[in-house]
C-alpha cells in the first residue's frame, strides 16, 4: 500500500453507498441497555471474530455505519438457518444481492481494508 494510502486509508472507505464500518453490540445484562461493542472495517471480519470468541448470534446486533450513521443490518444475512454463524465464504454469498455490484466470485471491494477487530 502507497504511502498516500496509508495516510488516508483504504479507497472503498470512502465510497458512499457501503458502510464506513460495522459494529456489534452485545448485551451485558438482558433486558438492560448496556452492551459491549467490537468495531471492524469488514462484515467477515467481525462475524469471524465473534464466532472464534464464542458470541452466540441471537444475542448480538449488527450495525452497517455511515456517516455517523447506523443501521442495523438484519442478522439473518449473517447466520444459517440454524443461527450459526456463517463462514466468510457463505457471508459473501449471502450479501451479494444486499451490496449489488460491490461483490463477486473475484472478490469484493472490501478487500482493501484491515481485517482488526477493535473492542470492548
């Protein structure tokens, strides 16, 4: 990666229809509000990371953000059927209508980004 680059980070932060980035929130409390919260540039990144960590999926939300702002992405384009999580390879296939254009059996524009996961 150019220096320039390192500098102002990955080309596809910047595209306006994808997320600048994802966050999951869990729940520390049922029923409370408070949670903790992992933050990654890439939806394969944070779905990995909270099945390698052991997050069961129906207790965590996942939030697409852009511009300051979230929305919540429907946890079912994450999971199976039986609400495991999905591989990378699933989750590609599972979001490629979601993100049209931006992924396919090439790759997907994320790719420029770190796979770090930040958080609690």
């Amino acid at each position: 990666m150019g220096l320039i680059r390192t500098i102002i980070g990955p080309k596809s932060k910047y595209e306006k229809d994808i997320p600048y980035t994802y966050e999951a929130k869990i729940k520390i409390i049922k029923g409370e509000d408070e949670c903790i919260s992992f933050l990654a540039d890439k939806i394969c990144s944070l779905v990995e990371y909270l099945e390698d960590n052991s997050f069961d999926a129906k207790d965590v939300e996942i939030y697409e953000i852009f511009n300051q702002e979230e929305t919540k992405l429907d946890i079912n384009f994450c999971t199976s059927n039986e609400g495991e999580w999905l591989t990378c390879q699933e989750l590609c296939e599972s979001l490629r209508d979601y993100y049209p254009g931006r992924i396919d059996e090439n790759g997907c524009i994320f790719e420029d980004r770190t796979s770090k996961v930040t958080g609690p």
